[in-house]
C-alpha cells in the first residue's frame, strides 16, 4: 500500500485559545484510534472569523470548534443548525455533511452523557435547580428539558439574562421552565433531584470563591454537578460532598464534548479512557 502522509485536521477558532485543553484529549483519542488526525488551537479575531470559516473550507478540515467571541457569530456562516443548536442558539462544534456545514452544541449533549454515564442518573422525569443563564446554561437546559426533566428552574443573578433564557426555552422545548432571581443565599429545596452550577463562580484563578447556596436542606441522594472543570474539585463539591451528596465534575462534561464531537467528525467512537486522562494530565500539568 503506498505511504499516506497526508493529516486530517480539526481545531478550535477562538480568542484567546493557548490554553484551551480539548486538542490534547481529542489527539489522545486520535492516536489511541490509529487516526492521522491533527487538533489545533487557532487565534482567531471576531473580524476574522469568516475569512477563518472560508479557510477551514479551502483547507479541507473535518470540523472545527469555536469558543468565545464566535459561539453566536458563525452562525451566519454555516449552511445548517442542529435543532438543538438552534434551539441553545449556540454552536460549539462544525460537522461538515456532504460539504455542507452544520453547527452542533455538545456542551449540553455531554453534560448529559455524564450524567448517565459517571453518575448513573436517568435525568427522564427529574427535578433541576440550575444556576445561571450564560451559554452553559443554555445548552444544559435545553437538553435536560429534551430529555424530559420534569421540573427546571432557572436560578439567576441577572434577572433579565435568566428571563430571556426562560421564554427562549419555553419557545424552544414547551418543558416546564421557571425562572427565579438569585439573591442573598438560596436555599436549595427539598424538591431537587439533580443541582446544577452553570456559572463561571470558582474558576481558577478563583478557585476560593463558591456560589452562595445552603444545601442543608437538599434530599439525601440529590446530584451536584458543576460545570467548572478548573479545578476539578470546587468548593461547591466539596461541600456538597461534606453534606453526603453525590457529585459530578466539570471534567465530566468537558470530556464527553469532546467525546461527542469525535464521533460527529469521525464516525467513530474514541478511546473515552484515553481522552479522559490525557486531559486529566493536562490539567494536572497547567
Ligand atoms: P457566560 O459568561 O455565558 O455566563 C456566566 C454565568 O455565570 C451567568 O449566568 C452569570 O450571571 C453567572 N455569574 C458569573 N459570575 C457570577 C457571580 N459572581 N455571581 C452570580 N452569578 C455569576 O459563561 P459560560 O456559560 O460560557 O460559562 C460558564 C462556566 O461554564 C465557565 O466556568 C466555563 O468554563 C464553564 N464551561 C464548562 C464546560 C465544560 O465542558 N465543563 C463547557 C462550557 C463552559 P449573570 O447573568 O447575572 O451575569
């Protein structure tokens, strides 16, 4: 068979990307499929980001992520939208299908598989208080209420941001979805099955800092997932895992996304393992 030294590549268009983690665990997955794959981080303006889509299309790339500023923005560059995607109204990964190109959003799509996956929850008839209304938030939402969470509030501390994303939601899905403005302490009710943290609260480098909830009266057995993946280990994990509750990290999340966009890129299904501790690594190292 003649030699084939020709790479397939993917990446992420963003600003800033350096240290965005996704291409080490997709490589990872990758290498573990014997796949002549390449993920690269690309710095890409908001100006630049049609001229960056054009050049994905010369360049004959498989996909491609986007991040912050370009999650809404290529939308008007793409040929189609997922119904998810349309209804988070973001899009964090590019499939090409038949050359034409189509946006996904994985973030809530592996927020789930977590959830099934590495906490063994069937989120069918579930109670969620989710806290926050920015994209992660969006994305979670909309597809817990798709896969029939029976009850979903939205916890906000801009009342405006959480409004917008509850009628959009409501639009989009016809799920039960309320709306309550975070203020002071909350208290989570005994009536939550799944507790969500969609904001950004206790990111590195605020790794002290804990979104102000009491979670003494939680039920026994109800799930605490965040979606903070730096550090793995929250301070709302921590306690929560203080309480006796059962907790779920953002590492979680960000390792199925990946997962997700792999099998949509590639048609095949990676190495879960390998692409888990290669981010773990990674992280460990930065
Ligand atoms: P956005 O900027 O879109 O939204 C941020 C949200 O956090 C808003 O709801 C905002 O509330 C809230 N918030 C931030 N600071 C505070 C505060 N001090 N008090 C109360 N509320 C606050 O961000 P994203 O949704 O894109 O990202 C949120 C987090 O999710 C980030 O940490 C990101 O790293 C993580 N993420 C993780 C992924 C994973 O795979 N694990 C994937 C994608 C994101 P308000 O509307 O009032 O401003």
């Amino acid at each position: 068979m003649p030699a084939n030294y020709q790479a397939e590549l993917v990446g992420v268009f963003g600003q800033p990307v350096a240290e965005n983690p996704t291409g080490v665990m997709q490589e990872a997955g990758f290498a573990a499929a014997g796949l002549n794959w390449r993920y690269l981080n690309f710095e890409v303006s908001a100006e630049k980001l049609g001229a960056a889509m054009q050049a994905m299309e010369a360049l004959g790339m498989r996909g491609i992520n986007l991040t912050i500023p370009h999650k809404v923005a290529v939308i008007e560059h793409l040929d189609d939208l997922s119904p998810e995607a349309r209804a988070i109204g973001a899009v964090n990964t590019v499939r090409l299908d038949n050359g034409r190109k189509i946006g996904e959003n994985t973030d809530g799509k592996g927020f789930l598989r977590g959830v099934r996956a590495d906490a063994g929850m069937d989120p069918d008839g579930k109670r969620v208080v989710l806290l926050g209304a920015g994209g992660a938030a969006r994305a979670i939402g909309t597809e817990l209420v798709l896969a029939g969470a029976s009850d979903l509030l939205v916890v906000n501390r801009s009342a405006k941001r959480g409004e917008t994303m509850v009628s959009d939601l409501l639009a989009a899905t016809g799920g039960r979805v309320r709306f309550k403005q975070w203020e002071g302490t909350y208290p989570v009710p005994e009536t939550c099955d799944l507790f969500v943290n969609a904001t950004s609260i206790g990111l590195y480098p605020d790794v002290d800092a804990m979104p102000a909830v009491d979670l003494s009266g939680a039920p026994d057995g109800m799930l605490v997932a965040d979606v903070v993946f730096n550090p793995p280990e929250t301070r709302l994990l921590a306690a929560a895992r203080k309480r006796g509750l059962p907790t779920l990290d953002g590492l979680s999340m960000l390792v199925y996304q990946g997962v997700i966009a792999f099998e949509m890129w590639t048609g095949q299904s990676p190495d879960e393992a390998a692409m888990k501790s290669a981010l773990r690594a990674a992280l460990a190292e930065g």
